[in-house]
C-alpha cells in the first residue's frame, strides 16, 4: 500500500528534487558540483573561514575528499592556497581572479533565474522556511550553521576599535562587508 501523502512528505520530495535538478546542471566547465560549492562558499565566506578545516565542516565530508578538489581547483588556477600568518602549518585559501570569473557562469543561475520568477513575498516565505529547515538538520546533527555575521551574538554594531563592527570573539575589526559574510564561529544571537 503507498504510504500516505503529507504536506511535509511532499515538501521533502520536492527539495529532493530540485537538489537533483540543480546537482545534473552542476556538472559544468568540467568541475564537480562539490567543486561549484567550494567555489560559492570561497566567495561568501569571511577571512576567519577561508580554511580546508571550515571548508570541510561547511560541506560535511570527508577531509580526503575536500582535499582533492581543493587540489584540483588550484591545479585550474581557481584558487589560491596561502600560509597562515597564525598558524604556519594551516592554509588559508582565496579565490584567484579566475576563479570570480568563473563563478559569473555559475550553473545555479537557473535556480536563480526560477526563484526570481516568484513574487517578493514567496521568496522571503521561502528563504525563511528552507533556512529553519536547515538549521533542524544542522543542529541534529550537531553541526555549525555558518551564518552571516552581522546575526551573531559577537558581532558588534558600531565599536571605537571596529572598522565600524567589531567581533568581541574573535577581537578584530569588522567591515560592512564582513558583515554580509558567512562564519565558522557564528552563533545566532
Ligand atoms: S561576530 Fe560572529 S560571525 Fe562575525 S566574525 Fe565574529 S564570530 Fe564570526
């Protein structure tokens, strides 16, 4: 007998689909979706998060695997592995100017573009229900959000050593940018 259908049932039918959709058009300019993730969270994150290690808890998977398309990115020019001047054994990787400009030929542009058909409000509906959604499976998981600074707990407004936020964490100066950017550390305030 078919299992009985439910409005939750049918929501996670749907995203499962459109993952599905979005993953076979994510095989494009020769890279791995995996590799388009790496690139779009390069991209959005702030210099607290540009490591192997954050880039590894973002996707959650293996260490070996995120190292190989790390490789693999560099290797094309994509982007750039630095020593950290706090930690001479870590990496801090940045996209280089070829990797910016690949990512204007991201293959979620046709998500994008079917997002933007819908009205303001759907979207604002929507956005706010995926990201709840997400934050359930994170935290059952016991995994971090990485949520955009200016909505942590550390972020300061305007401060007299800010640049004009500040994280009282992390104690360095914040732009507005930064403010935009997503976090390791970040913890909903
Ligand atoms: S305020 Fe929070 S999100 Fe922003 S840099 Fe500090 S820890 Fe990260």
């Amino acid at each position: 007998m078919a299992m009985k259908s439910t409005p939750a049932r049918h929501i996670a039918a749907l995203i499962e689909r459109i993952g599905r959709l979005s993953h076979t058009s994510s095989h494009a300019d020769g890279l791995l979706p995996v590799q388009w993730e790496i690139l779009r969270y390069l991209d959005r994150a702030n210099r607290f998060s540009c490591t192997p290690a954050a880039v590894t808890a973002y996707l959650g998977l293996t260490k070996g695997t995120v190292s190989q398309s790390l490789n693999t990115l560099e290797a094309r020019g994509l982007l750039r592995k630095q020593v950290d001047p706090k930690d001479r054994r870590g990496r801090r990787l940045s996209l280089s100017a070829k990797g910016r400009l690949l990512l204007r030929r991201d293959p979620l542009a046709e998500s994008i573009a079917a997002i933007d058909g819908l009205t303001k409000k759907s979207q604002t509906a929507l956005a706010d229900s995926l990201q709840a959604m997400l934050s359930a499976r994170l935290d059952a998981q016991g995994r971090q959000p990485f949520g955009q600074c200016h909505t942590c707990t550390y972020f300061t407004e305007v401060h007299d050593d800010g640049d004009p936020h500040y994280c009282s964490l992390l104690q360095e100066a914040l732009s507005a940018d930064d403010a935009e950017a997503i976090c390791i550390e970040q913890t909903a305030s």
